[in-house]
C-alpha cells in the first residue's frame, strides 16, 4: 500500500468538511438577503398582484383546457412506460392538446 493512499479518508473528509462549512455560510447570507426583501413592502404588492394575476388567468377558459389537458398528459405519459417519452413530454403534449381543442370547439 503506498503511503499517500493511507491519508486518502482523512484528506476526503477534510474537503467536505470545507465544502459544507462553505455551505453554512452562503446559506446563512442567503436567508438574510430573503428577509430584508421580505419585509420590503414594494415587494410584497408585486408579490401580491402577481399572484392575483395567476389565479386570474387560471380561471380562464382556455387555461382550464390546457390545464385539464396537461394533467390528463402528465398522468398518461407518466403510466406508460414509453422511451424518451416521459411525465413532461405528456403533460406538453396534453397541453397543446387541450389548447387546440379550445380553439376547436364551437
């Protein structure tokens, strides 16, 4: 056994270690730059007309279809074992679906 082999353990901790100490303490400015934006107000009236623009335009007739179209999808691509054709590939595929059928209907 050579000698540098010996240390090899020692040496690899030594680097994760490191690399989670890294880690903590991105992870610990991270959550302090969330809580000042938090606590902004401007950002939470964007926050606030975002969302109601989403619920809005969920609500929509033709975001019904594609979403009913999407799930539908997503379900048939995921229980089909089909190559190269998985859970998102269905759930595009519905949605376009779905889509197309709203523009279809009279």
């Amino acid at each position: 056994m050579k000698q540098e082999d010996m240390f090899a353990d020692e040496i690899k901790s030594s680097k994760i270690k490191n690399f989670f100490g890294k880690m903590k303490f991105w992870t610990g400015k991270t959550k302090k730059a969330v809580l000042e934006v938090s606590e902004n107000e401007t950002v939470r009236e964007i926050g606030v007309a975002a969302k109601d623009a989403t619920i809005e335009g969920i609500k929509s007739p033709p975001m019904r279809h594609v979403m009913g179209g999407a799930i539908a999808g997503g379900i048939i691509g995921t229980l089909i074992p089909i190559p190269f054709i998985g859970t998102a590939t269905g759930a595009g595929v519905g949605a376009s679906l779905g889509l197309y059928r709203w523009f279809t209907q009279a």
